[in-house]
C-alpha cells in the first residue's frame, strides 16, 4: 500500500510490503519505488520491504531547493525513524542509491545488518564534473527528453522490450529541477573512503553491460572492502528494473548466508 509521511523537511511517498527483518530499497537517479516492482514480490515473502521515492522523484515532494547526497541520507535516517521500523536493517541501494546506503552504514553501524549495492556509484571522476554540470542544467531548462541521449540511452540502451517502455515513461516524467538536483548530488559521492569499515556482509553486483558503471570499477570497489562478496549479472546500469530475476539469483544466497548468521 502507498502512503506518505512528512520527515526532514519534505513529504515522501513510500510502500511497506511482506513480514519479517526490515530490507530497505534505495533507488537509483531517474528512479522511484516502481523501479523495485520485479523484485519485491519474492523479497516480501521473507522481509518486511520498505521502498520510497526520494526527494524530487516519483510521488515525493518536489521542493525548490538545492540538496545534495547528505540530505538524500538524513532523509532516510529520518523515514526509518518516522516509520518505527526495528533495526537491524538490510539495505539494498541501486548506482547512487548504494552510495547512501554505505553512508548510512557508516551513520549508524550497528542498525544495518548487510548492504548488497548495485552497479554502485561510489565516486566520480573529476575529469566527468563540467559533463554531469552541463547535463544537469541542460536537463532543468529544457526537460528530461534533452538529455535522454546522455542519461537513459546510456543506462538502458533501447532494447524493444516493455520493461524498458514503462521505465522510459516513468523516467520521462520526472520533475526536472529534481533530478537535475539529483544529478549535481552525484558530485559529492566520494564514499570510497568509508569503504574499508564497513562491518556488516556487503555484496556488490557489476552489470556486465553497464556503460556507466562498468564491471572493473565494481571489482575495484569490492577490493577495498573485506569479506566482500562480488557477482556479475547479464545486464545493463538498472538492474531491478532490467533483470529482476537474475537479480534475485544473487540476491537470494546472499540473504539466506545473512539471515542463519543473524539466527546463530
């Protein structure tokens, strides 16, 4: 069921799905708890799922005013907060999305259980800065549909398939200052450093298709934390929204090795 709350701030739509240990899903730039639709009906059977659309995106308030990764991050804080949820937490955190659930980790070590991050994006090239400016103010002032070419095409290329229809739809109708501020945000990921006291199991999944992510960055993300656990997937820069199923084939074992340590 969809519902919304006011936390730091703004009003965020969110869904609580299944029974069980809480698994929170983060999604990624462009966005929104629909992105997670594949995936939630099986992680429900064993979690209690909580997914929402951060500030700006989907059914979430669209407010006016810059904001970077920090606040996307007490933005959550603040939803697990509202909503009364039991930690430990399990998070699951698409491209920038993963970077705010390692952040979170970092925040609170002891409330997150395990973090499984796709196709991460855990830094930014400085060489790529006036690019992702230049796209961020294209996109505000002429709409989602300008950048298209340098955005989605490039996640997601156009394969024919419905699945990539609705995304593509959904994508579309993002409010464009949002995601502009979403995709300036991503000028402050530089999380890399956090990466080394992480505690808690971390599975990290490369797309082997992914353009923007590409495989060798997620193995040398996976490198800098201990006991790691990496997996590659047939699939471009969205995963749960591409291949959900190949994304459960990977998901699954790493929740099950989670959940009978946590039972020990």
């Amino acid at each position: 069921m969809l519902d919304w709350v006011e936390v730091n701030g703004v009003s965020l739509r969110y869904a609580l799905e299944g029974e069980g240990p809480v698994l929170v899903l983060v999604h990624e730039i462009g966005g929104s708890l629909e992105s997670w639709d594949g995936v939630v009906p099986e992680l429900a059977r064993r979690f209690r799922v909580l997914r929402y659309d951060q500030r700006g995106a989907g059914g979430s308030e669209k407010p006016r005013q810059p904001f970077g990764l920090k606040t996307l991050v007490e933005d959550l804080d603040a939803l697990l907060a509202a909503l009364s949820l039991p930690a430990p937490f399990h998070l699951v955190g698409a491209a920038m999305g993963a970077a705010q659930a390692v952040m979170l980790a970092a925040r609170r070590p002891r409330q997150v259980a395990s973090l499984a991050l796709l196709n991460p994006a855990l830094e930014v090239d400085p060489a790529r800065a006036g690019l992702m400016r230049e796209r961020a103010r294209r996109t505000e002032e002429q709409g989602l549909r300008a950048t298209l070419a340098m955005t989605l095409d490039r996640s997601w290329p156009p394969d024919g398939s419905e699945a990539r229809a609705r995304y593509r739809g959904r994508y579309l109708a993002n409010d464009p200052y949002g995601f502009a501020r979403q995709n300036e945000a991503l000028l402050d990921v530089a999380v890399e450093g956090l990466l080394g006291g992480l505690t808690c199991p971390v599975l990290l999944l490369a797309g082997t298709r992914d353009a923007v992510r590409p495989p060798q960055l997620v193995r040398r993300a996976a490198q800098l934390i201990p006991g790691s656990r990496l997996v590659e997937a047939d699939a471009a820069h969205f995963t749960a929204a591409e291949a959900p199923a190949a994304l459960l084939r990977h998901l699954r074992p790493f929740h099950d090795d989670v959940l009978a340590q946590d039972r020990r």
